[in-house]
C-alpha cells in the first residue's frame, strides 16, 4: 500500500474486448498444476492418503499374510488386491470428498465462482489431481505386494485390459459420488470424520480389510451395493491366480456384473452431482 | 450495451422463507464512485451486495451490473453462449471476500499469480501485492500469515484482475490503526485510476473518509442517501450550541442560526460566553438516528 499509483487503469470494455479469455483448457491445466503442487506440499494429507494404506496392507499381510486361502492363492495376495482398490477410492472418493467440503466451507469454492474460470477448468484441476495420486497410490500399493506378499504382475494382456478398465471405471465412480459427498459435511472440522468412517466401515464390508469370504452374509450384501466390493473383485481377476475365482461368491470373476455396478455408479455420481453441487456453504 | 451507469438497481426484493430481506431497494452508482453501503447487521446489506455479485438469485427487480444482468451468471453454466458473456462480466468485476486462514499450502505470490491467470489484463502479481502492502510476505505461506495479512491477500486476489468495478463487503475488520489508513490509501489510488468501488463497512469514519456518496440500509429499505456531508439531511441540521448560565447550569438551545445565537450571546455577556461549543451532528449521530427508527422514514427515497 505504497503511495504510488498503478500503472494501468480499469480501462473501457473496448480495450478488453481485444484481449480473450484465457482457454478453458488451460486454466484447468493451470488448477491441476496448482492443486498437485498444493496438496504433495500438505505433509498431513500425503501422509495420511499414502501412508495408511500401504502401513494398513504391511500390518495386515504381515499378521495373516503367510496362510494359504486355498486355490494357491495368499491371504497377502488377496489382501493387496483388496487394498488396491481401496486405495483408489481413498485417493479419488474419500480424498476430493473432504478436499471439496473443505474448500467449500472456507470460502475457497465461492472465492473461485467470483472469477472468470469456468467451473470446467476447476473440475479439470481436480481429475488432474485425482489422477496423479491414484496412480501413485496404486504404484506404490504394487510395489509393496509385489516386495511383502508374492504379488505378480500379470503377464497376459488381457489381464492388463481388465486392470485398466477396472481403475478407469472405478475411479471415475468414486470421484464423481466423492463430489457428490463433499455435500454432506456441514463444516470443514467435521469433513474427514464425516467422511472417513462410511469409508472404513464399506472397507470391512466390501473384502479391502478382511478377505470377502470371511465377511458375513448380510455385511457383504450391503457391500455388494456400493462400487469398493467390484473394484476389489476386479483387481483380485487381475493380480490372483486364475484357479483363486473359485474363492469368489460367483465362482467367477463376474466381469460384466463389475463393469455394469461401475457404470451404475458413474451415472448414479454424474446425476447427483449436477443436482446437488453448490458453490457457497449453507452457513 | 453499458448504460452510463456502473450499478443500476430498481425495486429489488429477496425474502428468505416468510423474512424479507430486501424490501424494494433502487440503487445508481455512477462509473469512477466510491459508494458506501452502510447498514447494521441483518439490514439488508449483504443480501443486496451478493446479489449484485452474482452470488445470489433475486426475487423481484431489475438489475444491472456493469451493462449485464448478474442473475443470469448464477445459472450460467447452463448455455455456452451465456457462460461466456458470463465469464467476459466477471473478468471485469473484482470481489474481495474474507478468505479462511487455512487456505492450501501456497505462497502468497504463488496464489496471486495463480488467480492473475483467470483474468484477461490482469495486474502483475508482483504489483498487486505491492499494493496491499504484501510485497515482504510474498514468500511466505499463506496458512502462515496474521489476520489482517491474511485480508490484505484478499484485496489482492480481488483486484489482480485490475477490476473496473470492486465490492469490498467491510474490508478493514481486524486491520490496525495503521493498515486501515493505508488501506484507505490504496483505495483512492484505485479510484483515482477510475475503479468504480461499492464498499460495505461498520466504520463510519471509513465511510466519511473514503465515499463520493453513501447510503444506509435499515431494514430491507435505503432510508438515506446522499454525500457524506449531506446525508440524512445533516448539512440542514439543527446545531447545538451550548454554554454555562451565569448561574453556573448548563444551558444548550438547538438552532438553525447559531451564528445569530452565538452574537447574542456576546452581547449578553459582554465579551466571552464561557463554555461556549457550537456542533453539529456527526455522521455517526445522523446515522444511529437512521437505522433508530427506519419505519417512521418508511423507505422513502430522498
């Protein structure tokens, strides 16, 4: 707040008319470029999005990983399958759940609905964001089964086939019904436990923290309506051995019934997010 | 397309529910003005900023924002074609909301260069938080800066789109002494360099220092309107002059001729009145006399 004046004044409508507006494309590169660079600098959150569970799968793996399900597949195999998917979820549902509540509850989100991005280049920003941690996430979560619990990447290509449209369809559910979550907190205090214990309890029920088999009837039932129970199916058809689909409920891997949850879903996501999505709190 | 205009609002309602909010407010802020909306909380006031803003739908009236209608960037997202219109207004209008301290983990400059890139002719990041006085926390986070930093970032983001017209909804909350009169110093830089500001405070001193004109909201109704000098009809005012009776009580008469007064009672007195204060109702009088009683005035316009 120096004395001085400013270069440039406000200038006529004319003068502007001559200058467009920046592209949609690259404000939405430019809101990934910033959300990335914001959220590896938020030590607690990397921590807590990449840490968990990858420590979750040692601990896990580590207490019963040497049993034999049967069918030559490992408690740890079928544990890291499991924790795959939910690794993605945590990276795409629980983490823009909570990112999203939270930015709208400190005034960020209205902050940004005052400027001239399109509400297209902060989404943009935030499929950049989700991208880059679930890939990450599932890097990493790989990499400690393959080090701990004997896990394979698989070799045919077909089974990378399925990897790719399983994380694709999986997490496009879970990023858009977290959108659609960012909804419920009231405050950005109570966003992560508001969010986080539905999680960890859908984590139990869908087969990411014990082996879906041993979950009980009606707990997996209840699973089996939301999207973490197929993610985790579909990753176990691509890490466990072919004969490990007789430990399924099925019997099988179930392919189209996974691809058709995840579409559900997607569809599910799309809708209530364009119903319920707001720029500003309630407060 | 732009009317002379910055601001024209006619009879503009919003309820809440069964509250009415704004009760039929008409509104002209001229191009190149300081206007001051003054009001008490719960008067109105935010209600009708935000509805400028685009924040906030209306129910009745007629508004228009810089030539466009800031109804219609509230459902924008809709239409192309209107989105664009849309966006091309709010690359023209600059708004400074009260960010929360907890903001991501940037730099003071990495989130102002980074807001600089929605707009088309922004400032240089670097200037606009010259402006604010920021320059020595530039590398500093933002989740690290004190209060009264954290609302000069907020001007910052706000007029780094080198905005024609500005809303400040009550900008020097939390400032010190010293960073509100430099505040009031950036202010009329911006507006000597023809930046239209609507400003909302609680400081009326702010008001009377920094506005061309003011209104004052009470009760969903504009209940004055005019220059700091003569709102409310203060320069007509009754003045008071007081003095001590030679019986020593205290003797103050209200009067639309002090100066007549005042030689009288030299003449009485033969020579000094002792005591003697002539004064005239100060902005904060007229004010609290306003929003007092804003059904005897009944929302008529001055």
């Amino acid at each position: 707040m120096t004395e001085r004046t400013a270069t440039v004044g406000p200038g006529t409508s004319t003068d502007r008319a001559a200058v467009p507006l920046p592209s949609a494309w690259r404000l939405g590169a430019a809101r990934g470029a910033i959300e990335v660079k914001a959220f590896f600098r938020d030590k607690m959150a990397v921590a807590f999005i990449f840490g968990l569970p990858s420590i979750l799968l040692i601990l896990l793996g580590s207490i019963f990983g040497s049993q034999a399900a049967a069918h030559g597949v490992t408690v740890g195999q079928l544990f890291t399958a499991g924790m795959i998917a939910g690794g993605i979820m945590s990276t795409s549902f629980q983490y823009l759940a909570i990112g999203i509540a939270t930015e709208r509850e400190t005034g960020m989100l209205k902050r940004l609905s005052g400027t001239p991005i399109p509400p297209t280049a902060y989404f943009a920003g935030k499929v950049v964001q989700v991208m880059v941690c679930t890939v990450s996430e599932t890097v990493l979560l790989v990499a400690v089964g393959m080090l701990f619990y004997h896990l394979h990447l698989p070799t045919q290509p077909g089974r990378w086939w399925t990897f790719a449209w399983v994380f694709v369809l999986g997490s496009a559910a879970c990023a858009l019904t977290g959108i659609a979550a960012s909804s419920v907190p009231r405050s950005a205090a109570s966003a992560t436990p508001v969010i986080t214990l539905p999680f960890t309890v859908l984590q139990f029920v869908s087969g990411v923290y014990v082996p879906f088999n041993d979950v009980p009837r009606w707990m997996g039932d209840v699973g089996s309506v939301f999207p973490l129970k197929w993610m985790a199916q579909g990753m176990r058809s691509v890490f466990l051995p072919e004969q490990g689909a007789a430990l399924e409920p099925a019997g099988t891997w179930e392919h189209g019934r996974i691809a058709l949850v995840l579409a559900v879903w997607i569809v599910a996501g799309l809708v209530l997010c364009t119903k319920t999505f707001r720029w500003q709190s309630r407060n | 397309m732009d009317s002379g205009a910055a601001v024209m609002v006619r009879g503009l309602r919003k309820s809440y529910r069964d509250v009415t909010a704004v009760a039929g407010i008409d509104l002209e802020i001229n191009r190149g003005e300081v206007f001051a909306l003054l009001g008490p909380n719960g008067a109105g006031k935010t209600t009708t900023v935000e509805i400028l803003e685009g924040f906030r739908r209306r129910d009745q009236g007629t508004v228009s924002v810089l030539g466009h209608d800031p109804g219609r960037a509230s459902r924008a997202s809709r239409a192309s074609r209107a989105s664009r219109a849309s966006r091309a207004w709010r690359a023209r209008i600059g708004i400074v909301l009260q960010l929360a301290s907890t903001g991501p983990e940037l730099t003071v400059l990495e989130m102002v260069s980074h807001f600089a890139g929605f707009y088309p002719r922004p400032r240089r990041p670097e200037e606009a938080i010259d402006l604010v006085g920021l320059t020595a926390k530039a590398g500093s986070r933002i989740s690290k800066l004190s209060g009264g930093q954290t609302r000069r970032l907020d001007v910052a983001l706000g007029i780094v789109g080198r905005p024609e017209l500005l809303f400040l909804d009550e900008p020097t909350t939390g400032f010190d002494p010293e960073a509100r009169r430099q505040f009031w110093q950036l202010i009329r830089t911006l507006r000597g360099d023809g930046t239209t500001i609507l400003l909302t405070t609680h400081y009326l001193d702010e008001a009377e220092a920094l506005a061309d004109r003011i209104a004052v909201i009470a009760a969903g109704r504009i209940v004055a309107e005019g220059d700091p000098g003569t709102l409310g009809g203060r320069s007509e005012a009754a003045a008071r002059v007081s003095w001590d009776a030679p019986r020593g009580e205290r003797t103050t008469v209200e009067t639309s001729t002090p100066t007549r007064t005042v030689t009288e009672l030299a003449r009485e007195f033969d020579g000094e009145v002792p005591g003697l204060t002539v004064t005239r109702p100060t902005l904060e009088d007229i004010y609290l006399d306003l929003i007092a009683a804003p059904e005897n005035i009944g929302g008529e316009q001055p």
